[in-house]
C-alpha cells in the first residue's frame, strides 16, 4: 500500500511548484530522504519540473524504462517518473498560488503528507543557499512543521524496528 505524498517548492514570489510522489511519503521515507539528498533548491526545482513521480530516490537520474525500476534493475537510487519515464501525459507539476493555498488543496490526490521547500536563509559547509524542508500531514493541515528532526527520530526507529525484527527472525 502506498504512503502518498506531494513535494513543492516555495518560489520568490510566493507561489509554490509541486509534483506528487506516490509510494513511501511518510516522515522515515520520503521526509528523511529529502533532508539527505535534496537540499539544493535548483536540484528540487528540476526534479519537481519533471511531474509526478512513483518515487523520489536520491538523484533525478536519467530515463529509463519504468518497470526495471520496480524491479530493482539499477535505478532504485534514481527518481522514478510517470512522463519520462513511463510515457504518460498530463502528469506535469501543479503550481498553488501560495501557502494557504498550498495546506487546502495540496491533499486532493489522497496525499497523506505534503513537504515544503523554503529558502529561509540557511547555507551548506561550502556557504551555498539550501533550502529547508517541512511538512504537514491530511490529519492537521492547518500549518507546516520542521521536517529534520522527526524525519531522522522515525528513521532512526524503523532501522531499529528492522535490527530488532532481524534478530527475532534469526533466533527462530
């Protein structure tokens, strides 16, 4: 069953540009995923610009065929889309006229989480802008929340809840 979600980017005037991801959205997948790999701004847009996506992995990757992807044929770190990849049409990025916007209507793909990208003045080890990431979920889409911290606490979890499950299987 898939986790949906929508990933936007906050533009400098206020508008926000999406595209929605289908599998994984939740805060140790998706969430966790984008404080790791996707911190540059210019990156996001370009991935986003790209449509809807079965995925996100690490990079945005190059076309390829888009069931080797889902079966783990070398692309697994790379984005998985529904236009380039897969040939389909009208799956191009969606644009909300500003955050409001954003929180009401950003759910109406059944997306459980919607992320943000703001550029709220921070900078990597090298002084370039990175942009930061937060989040809200269907159940309080009232405001968006600091995506860093929660996101690692859950994956933290659920690699322990696989360490744990692991050693269970082996006793057994």
């Amino acid at each position: 069953m898939a986790t949906r979600g929508r990933v936007g980017l906050k533009q400098k005037d206020g508008t926000i540009i999406s595209s929605y991801i289908h599998w994984d959205n939740y805060l140790a997948g998706t969430g966790y995923n984008l404080c790791e790999h996707w911190t540059d701004p210019k990156k996001v847009l370009k991935a986003i610009q790209l449509g809807n996506a079965s995925k996100w992995g690490m990079i945005i990757g190059e076309k390829h065929d888009f069931d080797a992807d889902r079966h783990g044929d070398g692309f697994e770190h790379m984005n998985c889309y529904y236009m380039r990849d897969r040939g389909e049409r009208d799956q191009g990025p969606r644009v909300f006229r500003n955050e409001t916007e954003y929180l009401k209507d950003g759910f109406n793909s059944s997306e459980e989480y919607i992320y943000l990208m703001k550029e709220v003045g921070e900078k990597d080890f090298l002084g370039k802008p990175q942009g930061t990431w937060f989040y809200a979920h269907y159940s309080d889409p009232t405001e968006f929340k600091p995506v860093e911290e929660k996101a690692i606490q859950e994956h933290i979890e659920s690699l322990q809840r696989y360490l744990k499950d692991k050693k269970e299987r082996k006793a057994a």
